[in-house]
C-alpha cells in the first residue's frame, strides 16, 4: 500500500502528499527550534492541522488530519512554541500570540536624520526637512546599460543597545546610515510588473561623508 500519492525532492525540502490532500514537509538545513501544533486554512473551507517540529538542523511539518472548523487565512490558532536566532521566543496558545526578544539581541532606542543644523531629530518629526544632498548616480545592467540617476541622499542613525539594557538606556552606540532616493527606477526589473529599486539605505564607514557612501554603493551593491 503507497503511503504517498507523489512526492517531490528539491534543494533542502522534501514533501509527499497523502491521499487525503495533505503534505509531509521535511526542510534542511534549519537553524530553529520548535515544537507546535498549527491549522492552516486551505481553498476548501477547511484547515489542514499539522505539527510543526524544528531540531536545529533538520524541520518538518507532520499531517495531524483534516479540521473542519474554517478560519480567516492568517488568523489561524496555534500552540506551541519557537525559539530562533532571528525572531527570539514566541509562545502561541490558540489565538494568543508573545514574542520575548533575546537578551543579546539589539534594541533601537531611537531612529533619527540629520538635520540641516547637524543636529538629530526623530525621522518621525515629519514637520521638519532633513539635511539633503543630490548627486547624479549611474547604474550598469547586465545587459551593459547604463541607467542614469539622480540620488537624494540624507543621514539616518539608529541609537542601539542590548534588549537586556534597554530599559537603562546603557550602555549605547550610533548606526550611521544614508537613506536614498532616486528619481526613477534602478535595477534589473525596472519596468516590469515588479518594479525597481526607487529607494534604498546603506551603512556609513566612520566619519565618512555622505557622498563617499554613496559612491561605494555606486561600485558595489547590485539591484536585481
């Protein structure tokens, strides 16, 4: 007797299909834990009720049967827990859902632009202008085109700490970064139903000027 109606093999998945419509998962590599039972809503007004089982470096999904209880797509229950690098811990018991942030993990205190005075302000205050600058930018396609901007830039900075410091306000560093605009499309999709790129943030270097950034964004960074 099949187990599986088919299969289907790719890099880092396997999944087979049992003759009730359900799937078996198997992800790798995988760098989370967990541990939850999960309903996921399907077009047939009924929900597909899986546990979803994280090891660290291998994960899957197993078929727990049919729910005929329907649910808003997005707005299933669950029970269970996650704990990953990227997302922290997240408990979740039925429509209830908490994410505890790691100890380690870091914590933005404030998000600011620079303002024309040099001074910082919150990138919230939206009745005040931050400090801009236009320079022309010229990017090459694979193609060999060459797509010619015109880049706004101005200055970010993210005020950080540690989540386990947070409430002290110390200790504390500066992120420094420009934000970008450009006057049309950049990249490899521009004109396509996807669209370009028409904005963007990369790091500043320590002390370095807003435009020297963005010359070294001009030579390295790649727009799909």
């Amino acid at each position: 007797m099949r187990i599986f109606r088919h299969s289907h093999l790719e890099k880092g998945m396997w999944r087979g299909w049992l003759n009730n419509g359900q799937a078996l998962e198997v992800t790798w590599p995988r760098s989370s834990f967990a541990l939850r039972i999960l309903i996921h809503s399907n077009d047939e007004d009924q929900g597909n009720r899986m546990l979803k089982l994280g090891l660290g470096f291998i994960g899957a999904y197993i078929p727990l049967g049919i729910s005929r209880n329907t649910y808003t797509v997005g707005d299933e229950p669950s029970w269970g827990i996650d704990l990953s690098r990227e997302f922290g811990a997240i408990l979740q018991w039925g429509q209830y859902r908490k994410q505890f942030s790691w100890p380690w993990d870091l914590h933005t205190l404030a998000y600011q632009q620079q303002m024309p005075d040099e001074q910082w302000s919150s990138v919230f205050d939206y009745a005040r202008e931050p400090r801009k600058e236009e320079h022309p930018y010229s990017y090459t396609l694979k193609s060999g085109e060459v797509q010619p901007r015109t880049a706004t830039v101005s200055k970010r900075r993210h005020v950080l700490t540690w989540v386990a410091f947070r409430r002290f306000g110390w200790p504390r560093w500066n992120r420094e970064s420009i934000d970008v605009e450009f006057d049309d499309e950049v990249g490899e999709r521009t004109g396509s139903w996807k669209g370009g790129t028409i904005g963007c943030g990369y790091d500043l270097k320590l002390h370095e000027p807003m435009v020297a950034a963005l010359r070294r964004m001009e030579r390295e960074r790649v727009f799909n």
